[in-house]
C-alpha cells in the first residue's frame, strides 16, 4: 500500500468512526426522550389518581343536611360502576337519617398514597379526619377514616368503582 493511499484512508476511517460515534450518540438521545416521557407519563396518571382518589375522599366525607342532594350528586358525578350503583340505591335512606338528624361532616383528607396503577386503574389509600355534628353531638366528634378507592379512566377522567372503608 503507498503512502498516498494510507494518507486517503486515514480521514475516512476517521469519518466513518466519527459517524458511527454520531449515530450512537442520536440513538441514545433518542432512547433517553422517550423513556423520560415514558416516566413522565406514569407520574402524570400516578397524580391523576392521587387526586381524583383526594376529591372523591374529600366529597364522600363532607356533607350539610341542607345541601345533601348535592352533596351526593357530588360524589356520584366522579363514580362509576358498582360504587355508584350502590351509593345511588342507598343515598335516599341515608339522605332520610342526615336531615331528620341535621347532621353535617367536614372531611379534611390528611394523607393519600397510590398502591398501584397503570393508564387505566389505579388503587390509592387516602385517610381522612371528619368531624360530624348531628342533634346529639351540637359540639361534633371527630372521626378517622382509612379509605381503599378502586379508580378506573374513563374518558381521561379517573372515577372511582370500589370504595371501601378499610380502618
């Protein structure tokens, strides 16, 4: 091989290394975008969840005798499923016993947690301090609830299907 051919060579390997280094370096990039909006993804459904799983909590431990029927609508607009079947056959007897009592409860949601989800489900914790007032209690007690939300997306809102006071 001559001089003149390995003087040829030499830029072009160094070319072709330099273009190989430049592709890895574009892949990587690449992988690292889409992986970042991957986690930016779950965190976004994880904080969804948090908070619809908060409201729900929130609106399911708050209600006034006076404004009952809208307090339910409240809870019922962000259920589905069983949950809201079953709190829309009971809300009527329950409605029957907070206004011959004149109850009323403010919920204050103190801690929540998601124990798992994915883009459609999500299982979150949430504890809650009430305190209710009724005609026996003008004073009101405070109670503690542990509450176990099932959340489900429908249509980019999260809904809850199953809520169950666990403690």
């Amino acid at each position: 091989m001559s001089s003149t051919t390995a003087a040829r060579r030499g830029p072009m390997i160094l070319a072709w290394a330099l273009s190989v280094l430049l592709l890895v370096a574009l892949v990587g990039a690449t992988l690292s975008v889409v992986a970042l909006r991957g986690q930016d993804a779950r965190k976004s459904e994880r904080e969804g969840a948090m908070k619809a799983a908060r409201q729900l909590a929130l609106d399911f431990t708050t209600y006034d005798y006076s404004s009952w029927d809208a307090d339910a609508k409240r809870v019922l607009d962000d259920s589905t499923g069983q949950f809201k079947e079953e709190f829309k056959s009971g809300s009527d007897s329950v409605k029957t016993e907070v206004v011959a009592n004149k109850a009323t409860s403010k919920g204050d949601v103190k801690e929540a947690a998601v124990v798992s989800n994915d883009k459609d489900s999500a299982q979150v914790l949430v504890i809650v301090n009430a305190v209710v007032t009724n005609t026996a209690s003008k004073d009101g007690v405070e109670r503690r609830y542990r509450i176990k939300l099932d959340l489900v997306r429908e249509k980019d809102r999260w809904l809850t299907a199953d809520f169950q006071v666990v403690g």
